[in-house]
C-alpha cells in the first residue's frame, strides 16, 4: 500500500490517493478541483481511480469528485446524511471498500458539518491510518459553525459542538495510538483555529498534544470550540451547495472566460466602462502608480483566493486585471478552485490607470497620528491580541464593503493590517466610496510600529 498526499499551499489542503499495489487500484479522498495530478499519478503507477470519498460537503474550496468520475468512472462515496445531486454511493459507519488488500472503513463524525465521515484504512488485517477530513487536525479539530444556514442538513453550532466532543472522543481516540492521522487541512484553512504546520500526525501524539482531545467536561469542550471563531468567507456557502451538485469540467469553465484583451490606454478600456468592480492583481506600487476606477486590489499572493471569496460575492461579476498573461492564466485555475470563474465578466492585461493613490507624509503621521482617521482590516482576534492605534477603527476586510459607512470622513484616512497586502485591498476599496478624500495605504510601514500607539 502506498499513501500519497497532494498540497495546495494557497487553501492550505491536503488531498490522498490510496493506492493498492496489489492490484493496481486507487481510491481518493477529498480531490482538488484540478484532477491532473491524480490522473498523472495512475498513469504513473498503472493503475485505475475506482473510487472517489468525500468525508463532506467542503466550504473552502471545490472538489474535482464528479470530473473524476465522468473521466475515469469512479464511484463517488460520500454519507447518506449529505443527500448529493451527483451519482454515488452510501458511504456511512458499516460501510467498507476492498480492493486488494486494502480496507477503508467508514465512520461517521460529526462536529464540523452533520454530515462528516473519517476513513480507517485496514491494511492486511490492521487498523494503519484514518483520513480524518476536517473532523480531526494536527494540534486542532473543525469548526462548527459553517453549516448553520447552508447544506441539506444544516446545524447549529452547539449542537455539532457537543457531536464533535464524541466523535472525537468515541471514534477517533478510541484507535490505537500507532495509527497515523491525515487531515484535509493544514495551517492556514479557515475551517480551523490553531492547527499544526505538521502534515500528518498519530493518534498518540494528537492525544497528548491537540487541545481538543484533553480531558475536559463536554460543556467546557462546546464553550471553547464555539468561541473567538475566524470570521465566514462569502463563498463559503457557495462552496458547500456546488460541492453538494458537483462542478462543472474545469478546463471546460476556464474556456469560457474571455482573456485576450490588453488594455494600454482609455481607448482600450473604454468599450468595458461598466459600473462593476475591476479585481486589480497587479503589485502595490504598479496598481497605485496608475489604475481604473472601480479597483479592488486583491494582490496575486498566496492567500489570494480567500479574498477573493471574502470580498466579492457569490454571484458578483467582476473583471480580473493582471500584470501578463501568465500571472492571469493561472490565477484562472486559481479562481477556478474556489468556483468563481463563472463571475468573471472578462480578464485581461493592464498597462494603463487614470488614477493614482497617494502617498502618506509618514514623518507627518508619526508626530501627529491624531490627525487622522485610521482603519485597522485586521480581523478581530488580531485587534484583540494586539490592539495598534488606540484611536483606530475597526473594520476587518471582508466585511469593509458592507461597513463603509461607518468610517467618518472628516480627516484624511490611514489603513492598516498587519503586513500590507489587506490594507492594499481595503484602501483601494474606501479610496473609490470617498473619492474627494485622501485615503493613504500604511502597507509595509506598519512595521515601523511595534508599540502601541
């Protein structure tokens, strides 16, 4: 037996093949959206894709489980609970796939969505490793608040809190200590709070270093899990019910976005002038050196597609601005990977802005903070742990766009997060709703402030 674990850095997910080399067989468990990898890796080995699980309905980013299916014929497993609209096959507690000497093994564990599985892998009579999906992570377990309002079968969040309580304890701890954990999630997901950079763990490790599996009364356990959670992306409702239908071909989706067009002067974006938002991926300083109204700059970094998500809308059209072809290609599949490539109105090369952001007069801020208004885009737990600026507002980027008019407009305004790259978006965004305003963009000078000011 051989285990294969895929990453996407950029949505912190892990991905597995299971591959039997006894018979040449393949199982996979919560596939990217981007399925070349799994085909490379059969062809690779000889073998076939005869099965695809999914342990849920996934928030964070969309599955490749029914292309997988219409190109290889793979059986799609998932649980009963999660009433899917593509074809599959029940996969609840009782429930077993063999193929060579290989047994998965279902078990149904509730807490971070009603509808959550985790896989024993048996291998040659041995209980060997469990996918744990985003029940159990290195150091963590799921959150419970993302199918509150969303799915076949929603929940409230103190209730799955109290179901994950036994899953983990019933289920999971119940295992023996040598057998291995491998998660759907690693440091960085939203669908947790404080998970390892590990990979991969045992169940006697987790046991002693994961503090959800400490001794502790169910109630406290719910009261902790359910606290100071990370704020709710918009598309991550989304997500769930398209996962829940299954998504369309990806390269068939990304043929349909338009991207040929340069834009070098007013000439060239006069045709697309419309009312709607430009994601602007562009660097800081191209983007404030020269850029079109109605801009967004939503950096090309690694978090990319969680703000994306978190900013725009499901259902929102928007136009995508790159810096070249290449950089616009790929954020394509990016985009793709969280199921909003059907908004894009149109993608294309920017070389040319008629507007400029200005620069801050930062000897002029340091001796005289006072004088302006500052937006902290941090998210809440940051502010909490380290508050900057007494005087500053509040207003965490993925909910500035419903905010603005919380932010008084009598002094020129001063953004700032933690590093740059949000203040980068969230300026852009209060610089367009107070355009007779100065609106400045902290950026990378927020550094210059380790203390409290």
């Amino acid at each position: 037996m051989t285990i294969e674990q895929f990453e996407d850095k950029n949505l912190a997910h892990y991905s597995y093949a299971i591959l039997s080399v006894f018979s040449h067989e393949i199982v996979l468990i919560d596939p990217s959206r981007d399925i070349r990898a799994y085909l490379d890796f059969a062809e690779k080995n000889r073998a076939k894709i005869i099965g695809v699980i999914e342990t849920h309905p996934h928030a964070d980013f969309v599955s490749g489980h029914l292309e997988l299916y219409k190109e290889t014929g793979a059986v799609i497993y998932c649980s009963s609970l999660l009433a899917a609209d593509y074809p599959h096959e029940f996969f609840d507690e009782g429930d077993s796939i063999e193929f060579g000497k290989i047994k998965l093994k279902a078990l149904n564990t509730p807490g971070h969505s009603p509808d959550s599985i985790s896989i024993l892998v048996e291998y040659e009579g041995k209980d060997t490793a469990v996918f744990t999906g985003d029940t159990l992570f290195i150091g963590d377990c799921g959150r419970p608040d993302l199918r509150e309002t969303t799915g076949n079968l929603s929940s409230k969040r103190e209730k799955l809190a109290h179901q994950m309580f036994h899953s983990l304890r019933d289920k999971l701890m119940t295992l023996k200590d040598e057998v291995l954990v491998y998660p759907t999630h690693g440091a960085g997901t939203l669908c947790g709070r404080v998970m390892s950079k590990a990979s991969s763990s045992t169940i006697g490790a987790e046991k002693m270093g994961n503090w959800a599996l400490q001794q502790m009364e169910e109630d406290d356990f719910a009261k902790a899990l359910t606290s100071e959670l990370p704020f709710i992306p918009k598309y991550f409702s989304f997500d769930v019910e398209l996962n829940k239908k299954g998504a369309e071909n990806l390269s068939e989706a990304i043929k349909k976005v338009k991207t040929d067009r340069l834009i070098n002067s007013m000439q060239d974006w006069e045709p697309l002038k419309e009312t709607i938002s430009i994601v602007d991926t562009r660097p800081v300083e191209i983007f404030k050196n020269g850029h079109l109204p109605n801009s967004i700059n939503i950096i090309a970094g690694e978090k990319f597609e969680t703000w994306l998500g978190s900013i725009i809308s499901p259902g929102e059209p928007f136009y995508l601005a790159a810096e070249n072809f290449q950089i616009l290609n790929n954020l394509l599949f990016r985009i793709a990977k969280i199921g909003y490539e059907g908004f894009i109105k149109e993608g294309f090369i920017l070389n040319y802005g008629n507007k400029q952001s200005p620069k801050i007069n930062m000897e002029d801020f340091k001796a005289y903070p006072s004088n302006y208004t500052i937006i902290d885009v941090r998210n809440k737990p940051e502010v909490k742990e380290r508050s900057i600026f007494d005087s500053a507002v509040n207003l965490p980027l993925s909910e500035l766009r419903e905010r603005l008019n919380e932010i008084p407009s009598d002094k020129p305004i001063v953004v700032h997060c933690a590093g740059g790259s949000r203040s980068a978006a969230g300026s852009s965004i209060i610089e367009e709703y107070f355009p007779d305003n100065h609106v400045y963009d902290l950026s990378k000078s927020i550094k210059d402030f380790p203390n409290k000011i």
